[in-house]
C-alpha cells in the first residue's frame, strides 16, 4: 500500500485493521428499476497510523459525490430525537443559551436537533452539503445553509453575522477527508468563549464489541478521544471536557473551545484518555484480535441463516441503515437469506439495498409477511426496534442481531 498516507498527521499508512472486501457506497441505495445495472464498487479496508493511532479508510470517492445528495434524514428515529432534545435542553442550561444567542450545527440534516432550539426561542442556523434533506429543515422552521462546512464557509458565515455560542457537530466528523480544513472552520466561526461539541462513535466501542458494520466508505474516519484532541489542538482549538453517551453503540460528546478560552479542563478527558491507553488504542497490537473477531461473527450469521432456511423458516430484516449495509455486503448475504428489509423512511421504501439488492418495505409489510425472525440491522436501536416491532411475537416471531455476538431474543 504504498503511497497511502494518513490523513491526520501526513505519515504512510502500511497497517491494516480490518479488510471487508469489495463494496458499494453504503448508502447508494438502488431505485427498483435499476435492478439488473450493475454498482460501482471500492475496497473497503481500514488502516491504523502507526504514528498518530487515526484510523481510516482510503478515499475513493469525494464528500460531494456521497453527500450532495443523501439518503439519511435523521428525523425519522425516536431515540435519536429523544436525544437530540436532551442536547438542546443541556446546552441551554449550561451555556445560559438565550433569545440574543446563536447555535449553528454543521451536517444539520433535516432539522432534527436544531428545531428544539427553535422552540425555545433561540437563533440557529443549520449547515447541510444535501440539497433534499435541507429543504426538510426548512419546511421544519430551521433556516439552513446548503454547503459543505470547512475553513471558507465558516469566514462566509462569520462575516454574514453567524457567529456562534454554540456549534454542534454530530457524526460528521467521520465524515471528513479534509480534518484540519474542517476543524479550522470552527475556530473561525466560535465566539472567542463560544463552545463546539463533536459527537461521534468511539473507537474504543468499536474494537472491544466488534462494531465492523460501523466501517463504511462515508465514514473516512474512526475517532478515540486521544486522536480528536491533537487534531483540535493543530487546528487551534482546545478539548476542555467529555461525555460518554450509549448512542450508536457508544460515543463520546467531545467540548472543545479557543486555545486561550477560559473553559476548565474536567477531569473526565484524563480518564477517558487512560481508558483508551488501557484499551491499547495507542499500541498497534491493540487491533491484533479486531479482524478475526470480525470472521466469527460472518460465520455465526451465516450458519444461522442458512439453518433457518434449511427449517423452512423465514428471516427478514429490519432498518436499511448504512451499518446494515456493510454488515450484509461483507457477509455475502442477499435476498435468499433475508427476503426483505423494513424500514420506516418513505424515502427508502421500494428501493433496493446496495450491492445484497435486498428490497426495502415499510415496517407494516414486513409484519404482513409474518416472519419467523427479524433481523435487526442497526443493533444500536434494538431496543426501539423490538417495542415498535412487537407484534411479531403474536405468532412467535422472535429478534436476531449479530454484534457483538449472534442473539435470538
């Protein structure tokens, strides 16, 4: 792999993580009459910087070809906007957010977290590269931005007046070839004691309950704490403090501020950070295990399914999300396992999923068909699913998923 080189620091990239094959964008969803087309594909393989411990995936395709465009509209999952509402709540009381205040977010999507600022009477702007979901947020009462957010947006912004209190950044971070272009554009756009929040899955969740299917070629990047923070630091900006949240399997909320802004530092970034230590994240031989991990658990699901078939039984799936993408493309699974996968977003629904082609239903097909068993794709919404899901248990239907290890509930 020579003439890779890491996008944190600038080091080559010569050590791999995780290879997961050959797959589609994961979520280049496939409209139904595009079946017998076929799909661009790009290796999917993660590498660990041996210098600076970032770990990432080779670009192959750019943020405006994945992104200008998009098939995610966060508005359409409860606990997720439970969540966000909890964000706007906390961040009111802690910052003193009022009327003569202003919250930017970048990747705002379709609204879903700053329309809670709205409600409570405080200024916001959303900044969002996809045309489509934007205009939901604008049909939801949130003046939104459309463009992708760096170093030249942000002085746009700042000299249009949007200087911000507050800037919230959830799973974008990820999301970004160009970290140091991305980071720098918040320095420009906070107030001198304006706060920046950076919410994203963990790395350290991801290794220790083998989270593969959170690898996919829209995610650039996979973040610990430890990385994040010299990344902040080069880019003039300072991690004061950190939260743990259970969202998308474990993530962290990461605070960071002007270099010079009087934030105190908590002692929760020194903890975290010597979890991550004591984790291995900073040693190479800390990823030794990932990727055989990885196998046992393609070979537990296809064992099962092909069981399951063998009975006479009937799998179908539920949440055409971009994990689940990942997760059936690296196991080889199509729609002769799993007939159909559910899903509550209108704007998925008769599509085909990318690469398995696996259709996409609405949750009240799905349970018209009475499955055996249903697979829940996004296991970080388990909980969600089986309450909104629970019917199927009047003819004996029972739950599958398959991270960190294969459970039949």
């Amino acid at each position: 792999m020579s003439g890779l080189h890491c996008r944190g620091c600038g080091a080559p990239l010569t050590r791999t993580v995780v290879d997961l094959g050959l797959s589609p964008l994961a979520n280049a969803y496939v409209p139904a009459d595009a079946a017998g087309r076929g799909e661009r594909v790009h290796p999917l393989r993660a590498y660990l910087c041996e210098a600076c411990f970032l770990v990432q995936l080779e670009e192959f395709e750019t943020p405006e070809a994945i992104f200008s465009d998009y098939a995610y509209f966060s508005g359409f999952s409860a606990g997720w906007l439970a969540h966000a509402e909890r964000y706007a709540r906390a961040m009111q009381a802690r910052l003193g957010l009022t009327a003569r205040s202003k919250v930017v977010e970048v990747a705002s999507n379709d609204g879903y977290l700053l329309q809670y600022f709205v409600a409570a009477g405080i200024p916001v702007l959303g900044v969002e590269p996809a045309a489509n979901v934007a205009r939901a947020a604008v049909d939801r009462g949130v003046p939104t931005e459309v463009a992708f957010f760096g170093q030249r947006t942000a002085a746009r912004l700042k000299a249009a007046g949007h200087e911000a209190d507050l800037i919230a950044a959830n799973n974008v971070l990820a999301h970004v070839p160009d970290l140091h272009g991305f980071l720098t554009g918040f320095r420009t756009l906070l107030k001198p004691d304006g706060v920046a929040t950076f919410e994203f899955p963990h790395l350290l969740r991801m290794i220790a309950e083998r989270q593969f299917d959170t690898i996919y070629h829209e995610h650039f990047s996979y973040l610990s704490l430890g990385v994040v923070a010299d990344l902040a630091a080069r880019s003039g900006l300072r991690v004061f403090d950190v939260e743990e949240w259970p969202t998308h399997g474990g993530s962290l909320r990461v605070f960071a501020c002007h270099a010079a802004a009087a934030h105190p530092a908590s002692p929760a970034v020194a903890r975290v950070l010597a979890d991550e230590r004591a984790a291995g994240l900073f040693d190479a031989s800390g990823y030794d295990a990932f990727a055989e991990a990885v196998i046992d658990i393609k070979c537990e699901t296809l064992t099962f399914l092909a069981t399951a078939r063998r009975e006479g039984k009937t799998v179908l799936g539920y949440g055409a999300a971009a994990k689940g993408n990942t997760f059936l493309n690296y196991c080889g699974i199509g729609p002769e396992l799993v007939g159909a996968v559910a899903d509550r977003s209108p704007h998925k629904q008769g599509m085909l999923l990318p690469g398995s082609r696996i259709p996409i239903v609405s949750p009240e097909a799905l349970l018209a068909r009475r499955p055996d068993y249903v697979l829940i794709l996004p296991w970080n919404l388990r909980d969600e699913v089986m309450e909104q899901m629970a019917a199927i248990r009047a003819w004996g239907g029972r739950f599958v998923t398959a991270i960190p290890r294969l459970s039949v509930t």
